[in-house]
C-alpha cells in the first residue's frame, strides 16, 4: 500500500474546448472542477495504473468539503 500526503489541496477548474479559435471569442459548454493537488493528483495516478494506494492530508472548510465530495 502506498500512502499520499497531500499538505496544501486545491480545486483544479477545467475548459475543454472542442477548438480553439485564434483573434476571436472561445466558449465552453461546462466546466469541469475536480479536487486536485500534487499528492491527489499522484493518487489518482497510481489508482488508474492498479496499485493500492491511500490518500491522506488535512480538510477543513468549503474546501474540504468539496474534496471530500469528490473523492468519495
């Protein structure tokens, strides 16, 4: 099992575009919001790829509530 310690999470906000148009407005259709970090983001890596892993850290706030959401 590999533990992950994640000191400093964040909310990671994407805007897939399906182009992107040079000298004019881009418009995205949704936003994609995860819970991210170094140490998330290498758990979430190592999951994909099958290894055990566990992630750990500190929460609190609207913060940590979003993430907590989002990793269950």
């Amino acid at each position: 099992m590999i533990l992950t310690l994640t000191l400093n999470p964040s909310v990671d906000i994407s805007y897939p575009l399906t182009a992107l148009k040079l000298d004019d407005v881009n418009r995205v259709q949704e936003v994609s919001k995860t819970a991210g970090g170094k140490g998330l983001n290498v758990t979430r890596v190592l999951a994909q790829v099958g290894e055990p892993v566990l992630a750990s850290g500190f929460i609190g706030g609207e913060l940590g509530q979003f993430t907590a959401k989002k990793l269950d």
